[in-house]
C-alpha cells in the first residue's frame, strides 16, 4: 500500500462519503493520480465508486467494510512502528519530540 492509498482510504473513514473531485482537491491529488489511486483501491473491494444520483456524471466514493479492516490493521502497525522508533525516548522526551515534530509540520503546512 503506497501514501495515497492509505490518505484515500483515511479521509474516507474519518470523513464519509465524497465526490471523487472533492475528494482529490481536499487531499491534493491530481486527478489522473487519484483515479488511478481509486481504481486500485475498487480493484482490491476496499472502497467503492457509486454514481452519483443527481448528477450521473459523478461519482461518490466510500470506504468498504474491508476498506475500514484494512485501515484498521494498517493503523495497528502504524502504532507498533511508532512504539520501536520512539522506544529509546522516555515519557517527557517523546512528548517534547512530538510537541516538535507538530510544530515543524503546522509551520510548513502555512508556507505551502
């Protein structure tokens, strides 16, 4: 599983259902990168492209209940990795690391 499918199927879950467009402006994917995203992700039962009711020319994409497992199992060795990455730090040093590590990605995230 690559970056984009994990942010794809992420959003997903914590967000519900969204057009493919909305989708792809919200997290910042082209559309020829997130259709092919998608279509990989279809192919694999883990989301589902549904048109959309009022415009057929859209689709709406949802997270499957193996989308949500997957998700789920991929979270848990997220979780774990953080844990031996983080292993060497004591308590207060991983909250000082990570008070850091927040500061440096909400700093960058302003200047895009």
């Amino acid at each position: 599983m690559r970056k984009h499918h994990f942010t794809v199927l992420y959003a997903l879950r914590e967000q519900g259902a969204v057009s493919q467009a909305d989708l792809g402006r919200r997290l910042g994917i082209d559309r020829s990168d997130l259709h092919l995203v998608l279509s990989e992700l279809e192919r694999d039962g883990l989301i589902e492209r549904i048109r959309n009711e009022n415009d057929r020319r859209r689709n709406v994409v949802d997270i499957t209940a193996a989308g949500v497992e997957t998700l789920t199992g991929l979270d848990r060795q997220v979780m774990h990795m953080h844990e031996v990455l983080l292993e060497p730090l004591s308590a207060a040093e991983r909250q000082d690391f990570l008070r850091s590590l927040t500061k440096l990605a909400e700093h960058h995230a302003r200047t895009e």
